[in-house]
C-alpha cells in the first residue's frame, strides 16, 4: 500500500506545482457543467453534433435566463453528497464565458442573466467549504480567431471555412492566455485548473489537432503558477504532466507510470451527458454511483462526478436524488473514502478494497452466501465491523502452515473467513472495516 502522503511524491506531479495532498484525501468532487448547451438540452457538443452556425447557436445566448438559480442549493447538494471541491465549466467548447470576461462580448453578463454567476457560485461553493476548480475549454468554436479543424462545428461550411483562411491560433491563444488570466486573478484562491482538451495528433488530411504548440502550454502554466503558486493542474495541456483524467471510463487497476502510482481522477457522468440532457434514458442507478466512487478509490484514484444544471438554473431532481443517496451512503462510510487509497492485497471477487493506514476496507458489491474469504490475512486482524453500524463481523482464521483444512470447502491455509449475515444489510454497498 502506499499512503497518500507518499503518492504525493510520485513522478508525474512536478515540484513546482501545488500540493496535491488535499486532492488525495479528498476523493470526490463534483463536475459541473453549464453553458448555453443547458437550453439546447441535448448534450454539450450540440453545436458541433449539428454542425451549428454560431449565428443560430446565438438564439441560447440570447434565451440564456436562469432565473432560479441559486448556487447555495448547489454547493449544499454537493456537500451533503461528500463532495469536497467542485469544478465548473467557466467555458466550454461552445466558447461561452460564464463569468464577466473584458475579453469577450460573449459572457453570462451580457445575457438576460445580466450578472456574473461564476462569482456567486464560487462565493456559495466557498462558504460551504468546498474547495473550487476552474473547467476552461483551450478549444473554442466561437472565437474568431480559432483556426478551423476536423473537429469544429463549421469544418464542412466552404463558405466558413473560405472566410476563416486568415486566422491566427497565436492570436487565439493570446486570448485563452488572458481569459485564464482573468480567471486567476478575480476569484481569490483557485486550488485546481482542468484545462479540456489537447489533441495534437489527429490529422484530418486538410488540417490537424491541436496541442500544446497551439495553446503555447509551456508559457499558460508558467501564468498559471504565477498568478496560483498553490493550484493543482489536470493533464490536458499536451505536456504530459498534472492530474491524469480518464473520461467515462474506469481504468482497470491501479494506474501507474513507469511503476509510480499517478495521481489521477475519473470524471464521469449521471447519464452520458455532461451538459443537461432533457430526453436522456442512460441514468445510471445510485447503486451503481457508488461502486464507481469505491471503485475508483481502491485504485488510487479521484471521482469527480457532473451534473448538468439546466437552464433556468436548477440541477434536476434526478440528480439531486442521486446526490442525496450517494451522500446517505457516505454518511456512514466516508472513512473507507477520505484519505484512502487502493490496497495491495488482492481483493476478493465482487469486492473492492481500500486502504488507509493499517485499517482495511472490504467494499461488498454483490452480497454472498454467508462467507467470504480474505486470502493472506490470518493473524494480522485485530477486530471486524460493518462500518455503517458498527456490529461486530465474526471471522475465523486458517493457520498458515496447515494444508488445506478441507476438501470439502477449499479453504485456503493462511485465509480469513468471514461470518456474514444472511440478510444483506439495508445500505447499497455494505463495508467491512478491519
Ligand atoms: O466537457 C466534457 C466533454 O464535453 C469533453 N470533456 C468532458 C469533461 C470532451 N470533449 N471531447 N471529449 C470529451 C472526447 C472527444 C472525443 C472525440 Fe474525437 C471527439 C471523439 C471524436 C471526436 C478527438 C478527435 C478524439 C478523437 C477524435
């Protein structure tokens, strides 16, 4: 097992980056993001999914109207849920800025939102003890200056494409620098920057993707380390360091680089959509939240889960609920979470260990017959309770030396048994702390 202290020490965190012991206890952060792709309701790639003229995509800025929105009753949904930072989309692909830019006429304040809500909500966040993290799109298909691509909405209007011959990605990036800029310098303290997203090696035939050349990385995270001499940084910038962010998808074991465990984080969504997605059938089950959040923790990772508020700007009961279940469970199992990482011993089948310190978490995800078998653990366990209410689990240990104690039930010399119920506890994922 290696503590979080010392993942701290690993080799794809640079020295002159923050430190990212708080990020490894904390574990679990919510995603949000909230665009005008919230009133197109149909996923945050809507603009590019349907090849839509900026010209037309204008009508959500101009319909952009949150009139319920009340970032309290988001920070507080987060932290009921166990959630301890957030990261917000301040602009995503579509090239909106949600907060009061200088730079830019295409901003939540000239909406009929008429007010920065990026201010609010990091004010609400804040106060509720949440520590804050800044989502900023490098890509942008609304700037004029953004170079047209394989992946850009316009990439198959001649005539878009014609009339955008001359632009000049260093003039794109002189704005990207001076948006961040502006980001780092107007919110007080910013602990983490996800920057989305480099693509350096797609070629398209007529054009390529775009990466750190283009975003002129090296120089944006020296500004950023200027301005935030304390922030943690994703690994999006094409400079193969910082926080690494597999997307949708549960990296199968432990993620290690070059046999360092990395710091990494999942990110993941409700339902497949990270902007709010109106007709949307893929939610997933709270149970099934939970084992991703386990499941990521026993492989040394982060779970940073999104939810897309609508446009009128309410996160809808859907999501709320499965805040609210998510957080129910960690009420009484957050200890097998906060501060914890995976386990070098080898966990049963359906089953997910963390680790912390010397204490060991059996995370259940299907519920056996009575027993279950904890391979090498004889003589090295001291007591066992089911965290959620603290009742003792019974167990038997199998001396090592002798050979299998019987043929009839395998069990393995040196292995613990434990002594479960029959009737599976009433919680989703039931944790044995040994
Ligand atoms: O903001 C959310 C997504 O909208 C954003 N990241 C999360 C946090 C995201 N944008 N793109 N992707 C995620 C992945 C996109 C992959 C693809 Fe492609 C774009 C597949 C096809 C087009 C780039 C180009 C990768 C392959 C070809």
């Amino acid at each position: 097992m290696t503590s979080v202290s010392e993942i701290s020490k690993t080799s794809n965190w640079p020295t002159n980056y923050g430190d990212p012991t708080w990020l490894l206890h904390d574990r679990f952060g919510l995603f949000i993001h909230w665009g005008l792709y919230s009133n197109a309701a149909r996923h945050e790639w809507v603009m590019n999914r349907e090849k839509i003229h900026p010209d037309t995509y204008r009508k959500y800025f101009k319909y952009f109207d949150p009139d319920l929105y009340d970032p309290k009753i988001w920070a507080r949904a987060a932290k009921e849920a166990g959630m301890k930072y957030f990261v917000i989309t301040t602009k995503h692909h579509e090239g909106f800025a949600l907060w009061d830019s200088a730079l830019t006429d295409y901003k939540v304040t000239n909406t009929p939102a008429k007010r920065d809500v990026l201010l609010e909500m990091v004010n609400a966040f804040r106060e509720e003890g949440l520590k804050v993290g800044f989502y900023h799109s490098v890509i942008d298909w609304h700037h004029p200056e953004f170079p047209i691509d394989g992946l850009h909405p316009q990439r198959d209007d001649e005539v878009f494409k014609a009339n955008a011959q001359n632009r000049k990605i260093e003039n794109y990036a002189e704005y990207l620098h001076g948006q961040v800029r502006e980001l780092l310098t107007n919110y007080g303290k910013i602990d983490y920057l996800w920057f989305d997203f480099s693509y350096p090696t797609f070629d398209w035939g007529w054009s390529t993707g775009k990466g750190k050349i283009d975003w002129q990385s090296e120089k944006l995270e020296k500004m950023v380390l200027e301005l935030q001499p304390d922030i943690l940084l994703n690994d999006r910038l094409d400079l193969g360091r910082g926080v690494i962010t597999p997307e949708q998808y549960q990296p199968r074991e432990v993620l290690e680089k070059d046999g360092n465990p990395v710091i990494w984080e999942a990110c993941q969504t409700l339902n497949g959509s990270w902007g709010y997605d109106r007709d949307n059938l893929d939610w997933k089950s709270d149970e099934m939240l939970i084992k991703m959040l386990v499941d990521t923790v026993s492989k040394g990772g982060n779970l940073l889960l999104n939810v897309g508020p609508n446009a009128r700007g309410e996160i809808d009961e859907k999501s709320l609920n499965s805040l609210r279940a998510i957080g129910q469970w960690m009420r009484l199992n957050s200890r097998s979470i906060y501060g914890a990482t995976n386990s070098d011993l080898l966990a049963p089948v359906d089953c997910r260990y963390t680790q912390k310190g010397n204490r060991l978490y059996l995370h259940i995800f299907s519920w056996p017959f009575r027993h279950i078998h904890l391979d090498g653990l004889s003589g090295k366990i001291d007591y066992a309770q089911l965290l959620h209410d603290a009742s003792e689990v019974q167990y038997k240990e199998h001396d090592p030396n002798e050979s299998l104690t019987s043929i009839s039930t395998r069990i393995k010399p040196g292995s613990v048994t434990l002594e479960l119920p029959i009737q599976k506890p009433d919680i989703p994922i039931p944790v044995v702390e040994i």
